[in-house]
C-alpha cells in the first residue's frame, strides 16, 4: 500500500520556514478551490466532494502486483482532475490528505501544508496542464484520451515527488544530490502504475458513462489560472531539479541566505557542507536519466496506443 | 482481504482525562508540541529526553495502553529510517571507518550519524504525540475544533460527509478487491502467482478504481436527493457549536506554548555552550 520512498513527509522533515511557507501557498489554493469548486458542481452539491474524497481514498488502497512483492497504486489526483475538474480536484485530494495525516498519520501535521501543496495543488494543477495540453495535441479521439489520462497521472506524481525533494533539501534533511535522484527515480517507475490505472479507470468510464469523459473536453469552465499554474510547476521543477542536484551546495547555499536551514544547526554540518556519492559520479545525469526514461516509456505508451487507436477506427 | 486501515485507524475508546479534555485544548497541545520538536536542535539529548518524559507521562494519563501507541508510532517511524539511513554513508564529515572487507572500505561520518540520531528521535516524538492525540480524540471532535478554530464552514461539511463515507467505500473497495482475489488477479503478497499480463493486471485495477468512482458518482446522487428530501438548503448543519474557552483552558493554552519556547531556548544555550 505504501510507496517505498514516501511522498507523505513526516514531521520534523521540513524546516519552520519552508513548512510555514507550503502552509500559506495551499491555504491560498484551497481558499480559491472552495469559491470556484461551486461551480464546476454546482454550489450546494459541494459537501458531496466529500463523499468523492472517500472513494479516492479508497482507491488508494487499491493495488495490483508488478513484480516482485513491488505493488502498483494510485494518488488520484489526476483521475479526480479528469472527473470533476480541478479545482473540485483540489479540495478532493485536501480531504483525502489532511484526513491521512489527522487519522492514519501518513504525513505530518506542521508539514501537512506542503503535502497538501505537493499533491493537492501541484498534483492537479500539473495533471490539468498536461491533460488539456494533450487534448489540444491529439484531439478527443478514444486514445487520445487514454493517452491522456496515462500522461496526466504519470506527471502528476513526478512532478509532485520532484516538489517534495526539493522541499526535503531546501530544509536541509536530505542534500539535494541524494533526495532528487532516488525520490525522482522511484516516483519515475511509481507514477508508470498511476498512469496505468488512470488510464485504465477512464476507459471503464468512456465505456460505461462517456458522456462524463467527454463533457470534460469541451471545458465548462476555463481555467487559465490552473493551466498557467501547472506549466511553471512542471517548468521550474523539471528545469530546477536536476540543477539543484548537480549543485546541492548552491541550493543550500540559497537556503542558507534565505534562511531556511534552521533545522540543520549541526556545527560540523555547514563546516564541510559539500557531499560525496560514492558510484554516482554525476547526479544531474543520473535525475535526467530517470526523466529520460520516463519520458521514454511515455512515448512508447503513445506509439502503442496510438496504434491500436488507429487499428480499432480502421475496423 | 481485510487491509487492516480500520484498525490503523486512530482513535481508541476511553474515558481518561486526556479523552475527556476539550479538543480545541489537545490540538493546541498537539501543535506546541510539535512546533517545540521542530524548533528544537541537533543534538539536544538532555531536552529530548525531557520531551520523551513528557510524552510517556501523558500517554499513561491517556489509561490506553502504553505499548500499543509506541509500537503504532513505531512502524510510522520505518520509512523515515529508511530515507534517513543511507545518509549516514554518503555524507561527507569526519569519517569513522567501520570495518574493511575486501578492500572496500566501509565508513561513516560522526557528524551524519549525530544529525540523523536527532532526526529520528524528533519525527519518533512527534508521531508519538500524533499517536496518542488522535487516539483520543473523535474526529468528529477534532472537526469541530478546527471549525472552531476558523475552519471554512464548507471545508468542514466536506471533510464531515468524507468522514461519514470512507468506511463504507472502504468496505465497498475491499468487496472488490475480494472479488477480484477470487477470480483472476491475486495481489500482492498472497503468495500465488498474480494473472494476466503486467498491463492487463494494472487495467484490471484501473477498472475497479473507475467503478468504485462510478457507483461513489451514483451514490453522492443519491445522497444528494435524500439530503434535499430532508429540507438540505445548502448548509450542512454539524451539531452544537463549542462553548468559549474559560480563562483557565486559555492561561493553560499559553502555558503549553511558553514551555515549549523555553525547552527551545534552553536546548539552544546547551548547545551554544
């Protein structure tokens, strides 16, 4: 049930200034998500998003063996973007995230704010950029929106897991060139399981009830905000990643003057603040990598799907 | 397949003090705690001792048993070490070398090993005192707190309606998943072999999540009818408002927060020293 890295951050993990900070941002979001959630449902139904957030969470806990006692599953934060739209998304994943942390203790709750932020706000606003990018690419045919789905969850969860390392380095719990490349990696192969879910979720849906599915393309209600939101997401953290981890100094030299390194106030820590991986000569390649790979995978899943798209219209 | 998240649950019944206590009193209590533990540096033993002291005192004022929230508190605590450990090799610091086997040469820096002691003992003692707070307190209890405390109103309907519903999704996610372990793709760790191809076990999920969000779809409709069926205007009333504070439970509010500044400052001047 559990990812092997978790993309729950516990308490003590983020420094007072950068979880104060992530509190703020998704206060913001979630403030703006009550005003205009209302209408993407209809204002009085909005208690009933609860009821969603519970199948979501219930969702989560749903699995399927990859290989190896290794499991895939799903966060669900771009199923519920495709569903009901993203900002009914957003306060989705906020029920589903904050009733984690105050029930079952996944994640903390001084760093409930930047959890909230990783998979709540940047978990939707990325899976909405990527999901209406991909529908103005290759149009509202049936594998267009497969592909689209698998894309949206594949991102949502890298992206996020990307906002999460840098999060744990800015504070200082784990340098930036160790934090990006595993959390990146693991969420690279992770989020492969949530697009495949995802993808799979909305064929049901398109079989069952299209009419869900492709009210959603037509886009009642415009969202630039969100788009613009979820292209710098997954800008500044694709481009800021793999930075940061091939230069931890510099990132935690920005802390330091920004001030957020409280909690490393280990004297022999800032000493000698530069780190040593042994066999991982070159971080950067190794987080590009991962990206690389994803990407890859992402492109081999277009190619095929979009074959069998083309096979199926062609019968 | 029972996934055991019931029982993860955390509340546990009792009539203690700590049960009884006013919620708004126990979130203040939880947040000073682990606003003291955060602020707190590396290597203060002596005051995270006082904090561990602190903690294993209102845990048997909580008359629950004493094991069953440290051990909970416990297995919450393994992903953490598993994040924290394999700094203790690749940082650099002043190197100790454990042991040589083969020519390669396994060290660790003291410095490392000292900042992720702290760090484990830190998140420990926060999720203890996460632990034991949720254990006694209703979420039910906990949500009007925090509406008291400035939660939205329609945030707190939502989180109200979640609550109400993620027991019976969760018994409707575990039918499934039942019925899917009878007839084709056995998950993880049942020790057979699963079915069907990679892509086709993860459709096969996809599928479940889709239907369990189809019938939530339908039900939340239902719902609906029968809230409006009710006289539903659009307010979700959330039983009786909190009385106000007294004096006494605001002074021991303030209380809890001056100990924990001053734990900070004194764990400073230790380590300044």
């Amino acid at each position: 049930m559990k990812a092997p890295i978790p993309m729950h951050i516990p308490d003590g993990f983020l420094s007072i200034p950068v979880a104060g900070i992530l509190w703020l941002v998704s206060l913001v979001f979630i403030f703006i998500a009550l005003k205009k959630a209302g209408k993407e449902i209809g204002g009085n139904k909005l208690p009933l998003v609860g009821v969603l957030a519970a199948a979501i969470f219930a969702g989560q806990m749903l699995n399927f063996s990859i290989s190896g006692g290794t499991s895939g599953h799903l966060l669900g934060a771009a199923l519920a973007v495709l569903l009901v739209g993203p900002w009914t998304a957003v306060l989705i994943m906020t029920s589903v995230v904050a009733v984690q942390a105050l029930v079952f203790q996944d994640g903390g709750i001084l760093t409930l704010g930047a959890n909230l932020f990783n998979m709540a706000v940047v978990g939707m606003a990325v899976a909405y950029f990527v999901s209406s990018l991909f529908r103005r690419w290759f149009g509202n045919s049936r594998w267009a929106i497969l592909l689209t789905a698998f894309a949206a969850g594949w991102f949502s969860i890298f992206i996020a897991a990307l906002a999460a390392s840098l999060e744990l380095a800015f504070s200082g719990t784990s340098p930036a060139n160790i934090a990006i490349p595993a959390m990146g990696g693991v969420h690279a192969l992770i989020g492969i399981g949530e697009g495949l879910i995802t993808l799979g979720a909305v064929s049901l849906l398109m079989a069952s009830k299209p009419q869900l599915i492709e009210q959603d393309s037509k886009e009642p209600v415009k969202s630039s905000a969100v788009w613009i939101a979820g292209l710098i997401f997954t800008a500044v953290l694709l481009v800021c990643s793999p930075l940061a981890s091939s230069k931890p100094d510099g990132l935690e030299w920005v802390a330091e003057k920004l001030g957020f390194l409280i909690m490393a106030q280990d004297a022999s820590y800032h000493i000698i603040p530069d780190y040593v991986m042994p066999g991982i000569q070159n971080e950067a390649l190794a987080t590009i990598a991962a990206g690389a790979i994803g990407v890859l995978i992402v492109i081999a899943v277009v190619t095929l799907l979009a074959r069998r798209g083309k096979l199926a219209e062609n019968k | 397949m029972p996934t055991g998240i019931v029982q993860r649950a955390s509340y546990l019944r009792g009539s203690s003090i700590l049960h009884r206590c006013d919620a708004r009193i126990k979130i203040a209590l939880l947040i000073s705690f682990l606003l003291t533990a955060a602020f707190l540096p590396i290597g203060a033993w002596v005051v995270y001792a006082l904090m561990g002291g602190l903690l294993l005192v209102a845990m048997l004022a909580s008359e629950l048993p004493v094991s069953v929230l440290l051990q909970r508190a416990l297995v919450l605590e393994i992903p953490i070490l598993l994040v924290l450990l394999p700094q203790l090799f690749l940082q650099k610091g002043n190197f100790v070398v454990l042991t040589v086997i083969k020519g390669f040469q396994i060290s660790f820096s003291m410095s490392s090993l000292v900042r992720i002691t702290s760090l484990l003992i830190r998140s420990y003692l926060s999720l203890g005192f996460t632990v034991l707070i949720t254990a006694v307190t209703r979420f039910e209890d906990l949500l009007a707190a925090m509406r008291a405390c400035g939660l939205p109103r329609m945030l707190a309907s939502i989180f109200a309606l979640m609550w109400r519903y993620l027991f019976v999704l969760i018994e409707e996610m575990e039918r499934m998943t039942q019925a899917r372990a009878s007839r084709s793709a056995v998950p993880v760790n049942s020790g057979m072999r699963a079915g069907g191809s990679f892509g086709w076990r993860a459709q096969v999920t996809g599928g479940m999540a889709g239907a369990l969000l189809l019938r939530t779809l339908e039900r939340s409709e239902r719902i609906y009818q029968a809230m409006l069926a009710r006289g539903y205007d659009g307010e979700v009333r959330l039983g009786h408002a909190s009385e106000p504070l007294t004096w006494g439970q605001k002074a021991a509010m303030l209380l809890m927060l001056l100990m924990g500044a001053a734990l900070v400052l004194i764990a400073n001047g230790m380590n300044g020293a």
